[in-house]
C-alpha cells in the first residue's frame, strides 16, 4: 500500500498538463495531499503550500507522489537531488512513470539506506489474459475523447460520484498512473503488451450485477497517431453499453502533434461507435463531457447549449457543474 499524505512533487513542470497527474490527486484526494513541491522553472501550481522536504517531514508526509506526466514519462537527472533528499528524510516515492525508479541505481541506494520504498506503479501486477470478446454480465461505460488529457478520467469519476450518492452501483475503473494513484487500484494499461491489452481490460471490469456500472477511464484518443492503440484496447475490452464524448475546446491542435487537428465531436462519435459495435451492437452515445477550464461562465454555458443542440445530447462540464445530467442520460 502506499500511504498518505503525499507530497505532490511537480519537478519543472512545463505546462499545467504536464502536472496532470498531481492535479487529478489533489481534485480527487485533497485529504492525502498535504503540499507541493516545485523546482525553478516550474509552470505548474496546485494551489497547494510550497513546502521544502524538510518542511514535508515535519507535517508528517509519508509519501513523495511524482506529479508529472512529461512525455516519454522519463524521470529528469535535474529530480534526482530532490528524490534522495525526500528518501533520507523517511518518505517513500511513488511514481506512474514509464522510466522506473527501481531502474536508477541512486534511487535504489537512497532507498535501501533509508529503508523506503519505491513504488512504480506503471508496472502491471497480473498476467493478463488474451481477450476473448464474450458477452459480460453488468454494464460499462467508456469516456473517449478527441485529444489526449481533455478530461476522460475526471468524467468517470464525476459520475462514480453522483451514482454513489444516488445508491446506485457503480465503480470507477482505473487505466492510468493517475487513477490508480488515487483509488488504490487499477490497470496500467500503456504498460501492457500489446496483445494483452484488451484482456486486461476484460480483467478489469468482469462480470457484475445487472444493474452495476463499471465506469472505465479512458485514454489517449482514437484519433491521436501516437496514442490510439491504448483508446483501441478499452473500445474492444471494455465492451461499452455506453459512451461518453469528452472534449477540450480550446486546443490548437492534438497535444503533442502540432500538425494534427483535433477531430469534431461528431466525427468522434461516428468512429467510436463503429469501432463499439464490433464487440456490442447496442452500444450507443449518451453524453457530451466538455473541459470548460479555459472559459469564463458565460462562455461555458453558451458553448455547452450549442454542443447540445447541434448534437443532440447533453452537454455539461461535470466537474465544474456536476455529472448529474449525464447520469441521467444512463436510463
């Protein structure tokens, strides 16, 4: 288990995005996150107290979390200095990284001198199976989405919220560093071989009651040339009843791939769903989750009423307005 509080650790973050995994845990467990911790150069701000280590320590810190998702996920030589310090002073580091703690000898030295623990949780825990494409009990939903980072896991667990407050069954799935950071548990799935990645997904969400809904967090983007093969495993592991359109509208282009626009909800709807119905015909689109972080009220609303009417579908930002309409829209 890693254990709390954690010290949400930014590095030099170039962008808010690139913090996107310290953000999601101090949204979804703002209990666990005690502080943060930015080097110069920083572009990130969790709106948390900067703390040195030292200070951490004293507050009773249990865990340096790495809250950055840098592309490559590769840890810097600049984050090594700050690591070790946080080892020596007795916390352990969690890290969703490709490139492993376990893999930097220094890492590895502090670690062992400190007698921490270093957790990488990138690292798939199960021997997945081949998936086999046969019908599961219960239901599932998948949030896809027009870009990376556009808010696929803030929608499911939007909706885990307001279905449990609701007494309805539901469970938030985890597929990425960040949600297994915050519930504990989950698949890490760009870690997987690829011929087990819809396996895996098949492992995540199994059979289940009629009435229970595993809502599994999505990734990457069926239209993004680097990231579309982990978007394929959780179309045809996942198996959806339902899917979740998610959408950041103030991009320039895909993020990553300057030369690539992103794709219209509409054509993103059209090739979910062909590619949905290979493993369950009846799939259908209940809803339209769009980020309105980068628009005033006003904006927001008249944006999100003419994603509605032109779709036909509810149209709401979850986490700035809940997820109740979209909840609705499962009956």
């Amino acid at each position: 288990m890693i254990e709390t509080p954690y010290l949400l650790f930014l590095g030099d973050a170039a962008d808010p995005l690139a913090a996107k995994v310290a953000q999601g845990i101090k949204d979804w467990r703002p209990d666990a996150s005690i502080g943060q911790f930015r080097m110069a150069g920083c572009n990130a701000d969790m709106k948390l107290p900067d703390l040195t280590i030292a200070e951490a320590a004293a507050k009773g810190c249990k865990t340096l979390v790495v809250g950055v998702a840098n592309r490559g996920g590769m840890i810097s030589p600049a984050w090594i200095s700050v690591l070790k310090e946080a080892l020596a002073a007795g916390m352990d580091i969690a890290s969703g990284l490709h490139n492993l703690l376990r893999d930097e000898p220094e890492l590895v030295a502090a670690a062992e001198a400190a007698g921490r623990t270093l957790h990488d949780v990138r690292i798939p825990s199960v021997k997945y199976p081949i998936a086999n494409g046969k019908k599961r009990t219960g239901k599932r939903l998948l949030a896809v989405g027009t870009d990376c980072s556009v808010g696929k896991m803030y929608t499911a667990l939007a909706m885990e919220k307001e279905m449990s407050a609701r007494g309805m069954k539901a469970t938030f799935r985890a597929t990425g560093q960040t949600g297994i950071l915050i519930t504990g548990g989950g698949v890490p799935l760009d870690a997987v071989i690829a011929d087990f990645m819809a396996g895996s997904v098949e492992y995540l969400t199994p059979d289940n009651d009629p009435d229970h809904w595993d809502l599994i967090e999505g990734q990457g983007s069926l239209f993004h040339a680097s990231y579309s093969g982990v978007t394929m495993a959780l179309v045809h592991g996942g198996q959806p009843d339902a899917l979740i359109l998610c959408h950041e509208p103030t991009r320039a282009h895909m993020r990553g791939l300057p030369d690539y626009q992103l794709p219209s909800l509409e054509e993103l709807r059209s090739v979910a769903e062909t590619l949905a119905r290979v493993v369950n015909p009846a799939v259908t689109t209940i809803g339209v989750s769009v980020n309105t972080a980068g628009f005033d009220e006003a904006k927001a609303l008249d944006y999100l009423a003419e994603t509605e009417k032109r779709l036909g579908l509810p149209a709401v930002d979850p986490f700035r307005q809940g997820a109740g309409r979209l909840v609705d829209a499962l009956a």
